[in-house]
C-alpha cells in the first residue's frame, strides 16, 4: 500500500496534500482503504512533515504608521561633514542631503527645504542631536510638524538685499512670533507692501 499511496501523492496530475483529499482519491482505486491507514500513512511521510511546518511568506511591509507622509530625521557625519538624513516611516524612502556645517541655523534651513520638496505631514526625531533640539526650540510646529501653509496678516517691514532681492518681516495669522523670509518663501501675491506694490503673499511655505 505504501508504494501507491506514495506515486498518487506525488503524482504532478493529482498532487494532493491533505490527509483528506488523498483519501478520497485513493478509495477510488481500492475502495477498501480507510482513512485510518492514509493518515497513519501521511504522518510517516518525512517530506510532508518537513512541507507542513513552512508557512506562506508574503512580499511587502508592514504598516508602522497610518500617515504615508511622516519621516523620522536625524543628523549624520561622514568624516567630519555633517548629512541630515531623513527616513519615510512607512515606504523606507530616503532622503540625505550634505551641510556646510552642524550648525543650528544651516540644520533649520535645510529642513525647511527638506519640508518644501517633499510631501511631509509629520517629522519626528529621537532628540539625540543637541543641534536638532535648538532647531525644535527655534522652530514652530507650524513650520516644522506640519510643513504646508501658513495665513499672512500684514507686512511689518522689508529689506533688498545685496542680490537685489527682498526680505520680509511678516506676521502670521496663530503665530506668535513674526519671521524675516526671503522673497523665494512667499507665493501668490495678493496683498500690497509698505511701498504699495503687490509684493507678499497671504501664504508661505515652509
């Protein structure tokens, strides 16, 4: 019995697993086999013992976190130049991008690039970097946490610079304090500069 059993299991035309399944097949051929006799069967089958402790493994991630947008943000060195890493929680993406220098003000102006050209709802850091915590300190949730837009009230005062273009002193609409941005932060003109020209937007991103 053995020897049939063994060719109807691992016949490519049937090739049936289940203790059942090859129950049903083999009474065809010899309806006096009992299920007792094809599992006692089945359980002496190494290989079936080996098959059945593997378990289906499925390509992909797990989700860690519900936002696709968020990113955790760190600061790296190779050698001694300074890299702000950035990775998106949920689909590994990275992101890395040199600095000049590990100081707080650079770390800060890069991350608002960082904020501006990618989709980022959330950022979050493991508060390691003594430069990151200044940047947290320094830095609004508005600006940093949720990256997108931000209401102007009105234009405190303005400055050219030596590139001939303009900086602002603006003041927000929930901030508290005013910021100096340069005129490439201000899009969609529509409210009138101390001079009278339509030079601010009522938005900015950061």
């Amino acid at each position: 019995m053995d020897e049939p059993l063994h060719k109807l299991y691992f016949d490519p035309k049937t090739d049936y697993i289940g203790a059942q399944a090859l129950y049903q097949k083999a009474k065809e051929l010899n309806p006096k086999i009992t299920l007792k006799i094809i599992k006692t069967w089945y359980q002496s089958q190494a290989d079936i013992q080996r098959l059945q402790d593997q378990k289906k493994s499925f390509d992909g991630f797990k989700i860690a976190y519900h936002n696709p947008n968020s990113w955790q943000i760190d600061l790296a060195f190779w050698e001694k130049q300074p890299i702000l890493t950035a990775v998106n929680i949920n689909s590994r993406v990275g992101y890395a991008k040199l600095l000049s220098s590990k100081n707080a003000l650079v770390v800060l102006a890069s991350i608002k690039t960082f904020v501006r050209t990618q989709k980022v709802d959330i950022i979050t850091s493991d508060n390691g970097s003594d430069d990151l915590k200044v940047v947290q300190s320094d830095t609004s949730d508005a600006t940093i946490n949720r990256g997108d837009i931000l209401e102007a009230v009105r234009i405190v005062d303005h400055k050219k610079m030596r590139n001939g273009k303009y900086k602002y002193l603006v003041e927000w609409t929930g901030v508290e304090a005013n910021s100096c941005e340069p005129q490439d932060n201000l899009r969609l003109i529509n409210i009138l500069a101390p001079n009278g020209n339509r030079l601010l937007t009522h938005k900015r991103m950061s």
